[in-house]
C-alpha cells in the first residue's frame, strides 16, 4: 500500500521554505530535492499524530524526521532556516 504522509520535520520544512523565491520555481525545487534525495542514504522516522476530536478513535502515520547521510543540512540546524521576523 503507498500512501501519502504528512512531513512534520521543522528542520525539512524550514530547508525546503528556504528554496524558494523569484529564481526558484516549484519545478526547480522539486529536481533539485529529488536530486539531494537521491545522492544521500535517506532514513524516515516515522510516528503517530495525536489523536484530535473529529476522530478520538484513532492517530495517524507522520514523518517526523528526515535524515540523510551524509547530511542535507550540512551541519546546520532548523534555526538556520526559520523564517526571520521583523521586530
């Protein structure tokens, strides 16, 4: 069975908000991530969501971490990609 799952990584989410912009359409982001993904040796955690109201019965399957040898983030970490906010 394939299935979709949600990837709840901050530091995957925070890398791939940090590829775009003007010069980076989806496409490219897109190839240049499948490529990144394909040049390393790419482990999944994956974990349960917490229950919610609408379905109290049941969790649901997540990736919660992403990671990659050798490293995507060469080194860094999620704070290095997060939005920076103006005070």
């Amino acid at each position: 069975m394939i299935t979709n799952l949600v990837i709840t990584d901050l530091s995957w989410q925070y890398f791939c908000q940090s590829l775009r912009g003007e010069s980076h359409d989806p496409q490219r982001i897109a190839a240049e991530l499948t490529q990144t993904l394909q040049e390393r040796k790419v482990y999944l955690r994956i974990g349960l969501a917490r229950g919610w109201n609408k379905f109290p019965e049941r969790c649901f399957l997540q990736v919660n971490g992403v990671y990659t040898f050798p490293d995507y983030l060469e080194g860094r970490t999620f704070a290095d990609f997060a939005p920076r906010r103006s005070l």
